[in-house]
C-alpha cells in the first residue's frame, strides 16, 4: 500500500501494462476460439494497449482495434505503429464495410447498454460473421464489490449507484444475443480465480486501475483508508501465500450473425 496512487484518469495505460498483464495474457486462450485467418477483416473491440490485436495481425488477418479510452488508444499506436487503432464507443460504433469477426476480451463488463452494443456489433457483421467475446459474467468479483460497497457505505458513498459493471448470466446474454439475430453456438461460464501482480500491493493496484470511480469523491487519505478496509475484509479468503487472488468469473461468448 506504500506506493498508492488512485489515477486520476479513468484509464491509465501505464499503470495497465506495467501490473494488468494478465488481463491479455488470459485473452491468448480467447484467439483460439476466433482462429484468425489470413485475408480476413477483424474488429479488436476494447483493445486496450493493442497486445491482442498485434497477435490477431500476425496472424495475416487486417485488424482494426478500438477503445473508449484516448490514453489506450495513444499508447497501442505508440506500441503497433503498423496497426490502425481508433477511439470509438463500443455501444455505438460503426464499421465503413462489413467484417468476418468482431473480437472482444475483458470489455463487455463495462457496458451496461448491452443492447446497444450487441446492435453495433451485429451490424458490423457479414451474415455467417463471428462474434467471439469473453468478459466477466454473474457472480464476477463477487468478494470484491461485497467488500467495496460495504467500506464505501460505512463513509456515506452510495457504492451500487457508482457501480460501472455490467456481469450478465449466459441465459440473459445469449438471449440478448438472440434476439438481435445472432446464433449463440457456444457459451460458457467458468470460474477463473486471476493472482495479481506485485505481491501484497496487489489489490491496493487493482482497485486504482479498475475501480477508481468508487473513489473519485474521497480525499487521497480517505482513499488509502477505504482501501486498507477492503484489504482487511478480503485477506481470509483472497490473500494466499504473498498474492491477492481476485475471484473472476468469465462468460465466454461465441455467437454467428444470421
Ligand atoms: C474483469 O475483467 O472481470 C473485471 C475487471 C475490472 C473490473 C471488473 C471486472
């Protein structure tokens, strides 16, 4: 906890590359579900810092990667300079000329207009186009948001009103899916128990990146307070052995535009 530092944008993509690797290194297994081909055109939607979309290039395929986040966006073409990436929303994003797959890891939980996303998507796509996403599904960071609502409440801030995260069951996104014109022919929900980088700063770390708009009201102090609470609520059953062990649960989607 020495080194606490809440970002004071939504997204920095330092902090990201530097202790969050996991999040694409996990997404590799995803790839085998889109099995890029040479020639094909692919959306990377939610590429972050562009480390999943640069395999997707190597695969031969022509890959174009989006991000709501500018700082993302900047540090991927930082990263790929041969690679196009773009800003753009995932719930309302277009495409100049349909494509074979839309390819999305650990994104669609910060998209509540499910709705609206799933449209883009779906008219993104060439009829037979593959939809292949994995993001966190019911039950994800259970512990976690028990833990960051009760420290929240206990200082007067209204932690389900902030609360950014979208963890749909497989019956409720498939429908969803369905009932825009997609074939759900794959679906699952698995529990992915992820170890975080950085030893005991561990979840100090993944609070700052990824739940920092719990916390924008509170002073620095308070914040480091909220966190030290968390830390204590969670160390029985998230703290092995030197590593903070977050409790992920993933909906891994694959869906075929009709
Ligand atoms: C996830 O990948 O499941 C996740 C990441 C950040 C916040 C919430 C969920």
């Amino acid at each position: 906890m020495n080194n606490l530092s809440i970002p004071k944008n939504y997204w920095d993509a330092a902090l990201y590359e530097d202790k969050h690797a996991f999040v694409w290194q996990y997404g590799e297994d995803l790839l085998k579900f889109l099995n890029p081909q040479p020639g094909e055109s692919i959306l990377d939607l939610g590429c972050g810092t562009g480390q999943l979309t640069e395999k997707i290039a190597q695969a031969g395929a022509d890959v174009w990667g989006i991000d709501s986040a500018p700082a993302m966006i900047e540090k991927a073409r930082e990263n790929y300079p041969d690679i196009r990436f773009d800003v753009a929303n995932a719930a309302n994003f277009q495409v100049g000329k349909p494509l074979d797959a839309v390819f999305s890891n650990a994104v669609l939980h910060w998209v509540k207009e499910a709705d609206s996303a799933i449209a883009s998507i779906h008219q993104s796509l060439k009829p037979g186009g593959r939809f292949v996403a994995e993001f966190g599904g019911k039950g994800n960071i259970k512990a976690i948001a028990t833990a960051l609502e009760s420290a929240l409440e206990a200082v007067n801030i209204p932690a389900q009103a902030l609360n950014p995260w979208y963890f749909p069951s497989i019956a409720e996104y498939a429908s969803l899916l369905e009932q825009q014109g997609f074939d759900v022919i794959y679906a699952m929900l698995f529990a992915r128990p992820t170890p975080l980088a950085d030893g005991e700063a561990g979840m100090a770390n993944w609070i700052g990146m990824f739940a920092s708009t719990f916390l924008a009201g509170l002073s620095s102090e308070q914040q480091i307070q909220v966190i030290r609470v968390i830390e204590e609520y969670l160390k029985p059953t998230l703290y092995r052995q030197g590593t903070w062990i977050a409790d992920y649960r993933r909906i891994r989607i694959v869906a075929i535009k009709l």
